[in-house]
C-alpha cells in the first residue's frame, strides 16, 4: 500500500480506498483497477493523492475484504444524505427510515466479523458528514456486539450513530470547513452541535427517542470529565455514546479535512490509546482496536529485524501481524525474503510504520516492489 499523487497514477493500478459523491454513488471502488478516464476525474476533483495497493499496474493485489461490502456502504451514505436533507427542508425527521440501513450495516458487520476494519474511503469535503456517519455507525455496530449488544438495542445504537452529528445542522458550513485553527467563538459554536442534537432528537414520536438523543448529546464527553458540553465522568456517560465517541474521533483522525491530512492507522492508534489518557472508556478502546486494522495490509515496517511489509493481520492480534521481511538493517534488498508471524516474536519488533517520504528513496535504492510479496496471498 503506498500513497501517490494523482499525476503518478497510472490505468490498470488498484486502488485501496473508495471515493464517492455526496450522494453515496461512486467515483472509484477500492479493489477495482482504475481507468485513464478515473485518473482525469480524480485531477479534475483537485483531489492530491490515492492510496493504491502497488506502484506498478503489473503487480495485481487486491485489497483484503472490509467489514462492510462496498454497496452497504454507499447505500447507506445515500439514505443519511437523504435523512440530513429531509430534515433541513422540512424540519422533520424519521428515524424509523434510518432501521433497514442499520439493519443491512448490521448483516454484512456480524457475516463479516473475522474480517478487520480497513481504510476504505476517501471523503470530500463537502460530503464529509454523511461518509464519516456511515463509517461512525459500522464501528460502532462491531464494538457494540463485542460488548454483547444485540437485537433491537444494537439497531438503535447503529442508528444513533448515523445520527450523532445531525445537530451540526446549526453550524455555519464556513466554520465546519474551516481550513486553519478555530478560533475560541468559532470552538464555542462547534461546541453547541452534541446539544443541538439531543434536542432535535428528544421530541421523536418513537420509543428510542431517548436513546437517540442520549448518544447525540453526550458523544463527546470524556470518561475524566474533560468533556463537553456537560462534563459527564465514567458511568454517567452512556455505554452507547462511549462507544459511538472512540467511533467518532477513530474515523476523524483517519480522515483527510479541511485543515489536517488523514492519519494512518498505527498513528490514530497511538493518539488515542497513549496521548489521550482519561478519555475513552479503556476497556472498549482495547476491544476497539483488536478489529481495526492497525497496520493495513501492504503497510511497510521497520523492524528491529529490517525493513518488511505487511502481509495478514488477524482479529485479536492487530499489533502483531504476518509480515514478509525483504531488508535487511540497513536498507539493502534480501536476496531471500521471509515471512514470519510477529505473534512469536517480541511487542517491541515493529520500530514504526514508514511514511511515504521515508519509504520511496528507500525502496527506489533498493530495487525493489515490496507489494510483489502479497501476491500469494
């Protein structure tokens, strides 16, 4: 897996990230090779880089399969789309429509459990909301049923997290978009939208109104109290919003704004779990992340045993996946790569994940395509 701009990209190289409109239809299917006519279209789209499985359109690796099929997904970014907009144009909302989407994320969640949570789409930003809703909603669907959630009580958690963010219906596009710091009023007004959410949603003539609203306005509490905008701590805090917060802020940090790049997974990884002590409920954070790829698959590694690149990674051992190493320590090509199982081997074997800067001079003076090593797979 390694990160292009859009003027490197060549016909016939596979994508590992989808990109859709704001309507949920798409513009590029992760997995599918890509035609000179995407290339032009992703150009046009101003968009500046892509995540493809390898350099080369020779080498054909196809991405490992996701929790949640691609058209589940894109349906879903529909009927949120839809849901927001209804709601805009006349004021009412009908979170019973919403049931066969959660539903149907539910399906392809709980058929599809031994597979990892992937990086699988790009979102613009004018259609950011209704793709990060979906994403909040898949995650939250996985976590909820590692804590036993089921039945009704799952839909309606799924559902909430499609509607976490309705309340930034009040907040100026301008603000949300913004592409430097926020200033203190303009934080204050983003600090309105868990409220504003509660309160649309609270009045709903259905039985999980409660609920709705419970994880709308407390989503962003923190477990220490830290948060806002009722600086709940611990229990006070919903078990639904608690996982629909780690959720939240997982898809955030792994997403591209307007006013940051999209962080790779290891790096959301560490934030969370090592820079953001007292907020996440730590029980579900470690449930959390052993279903969330940490290290994608194609993702190159230095390890204290050289430079390898990843080739499986398991459920439960996320930290620890499959890897082909085909470096040696100071960063000449192996004449014989081998695979080995970091299961069996020290926590402390992967040194880091590579970024692109550091990672293409040293696979251009190697003369190598680590992407050929997942070819078998």
């Amino acid at each position: 897996m390694i990160h292009l701009p859009i003027k490197d990209l060549k016909p016939g190289m596979i994508a590992t990230q989808s990109i859709y409109n704001k309507k949920g239809e798409f513009i590029l299917t992760r997995g599918v090779p890509m035609t000179q006519e995407q290339i032009d279209q992703l150009a046009a789209m101003g968009l500046a880089d892509l995540s493809v499985a390898s350099s080369d359109p020779k080498i054909s690796v196809i991405p490992p399969a996701d929790v949640v099929e691609e058209t589940t997904r894109s349906d879903a970014i529909r009927k949120v789309y839809d849901t927001f907009h209804d709601l805009e144009d006349t004021g009412e909302l009908d979170p019973a429509a919403l049931t066969p989407t959660a539903q149907a994320i539910l399906k392809n969640a709980l058929e599809n459990r031994e597979n990892l949570v992937q990086l699988t789409d790009i979102r613009l930003h004018d259609n950011y909301t209704f793709g990060h809703s979906v994403n909040v909603a898949v995650l939250s669907a996985i976590l909820g049923s590692l804590c036993n959630v089921s039945g009704d009580d799952l839909v309606n958690l799924i559902i909430g997290a499609l509607l976490h963010d309705i309340g930034k219906l009040i907040i100026p596009q301008e603000i949300l978009t913004k592409p430097g710091q926020l200033t203190e009023q303009e934080f204050y007004v983003i600090q309105m939208h868990p409220e504003a959410g509660r309160l649309k949603l609270r009045d709903l003539s259905t039985p999980s109104a409660e609920i709705l609203a419970t994880i709308a306005g407390q989503h962003h509490e923190h477990i220490d109290g830290r948060g806002y905008p009722d600086h709940l701590t611990g229990s006070q805090i919903h078990i639904f919003a608690r996982i629909v917060a780690i959720a939240d802020v997982f898809d955030a940090l792994t997403s591209a704004r307007s006013y940051k790049p999209a962080y790779r997974p290891h790096t959301a990884y560490r934030i969370m779990t090592k820079c953001s002590p007292g907020q996440f409920d730590e029980t579900l954070l470690n449930l959390f992340f052993d279903s969330v790829a940490i290290y994608p698959v194609g993702t190159v590694l230095k390890t204290t045993m050289g430079y390898a690149i990843v080739k499986k990674t398991e459920l439960g051992h996320t930290l620890t996946p499959t890897i082909c190493v085909f470096g040696d320590l100071n960063g000449d090509a192996l004449k014989q790569p081998y695979t080995i199982d970091l299961r069996k081997f020290p926590p402390d074997t992967i040194v880091s994940a590579l970024e692109e800067m550091e990672m293409v001079p040293l696979l251009f003076r190697m003369r190598v395509n680590p992407s050929k090593f997942l070819q078998d797979e």
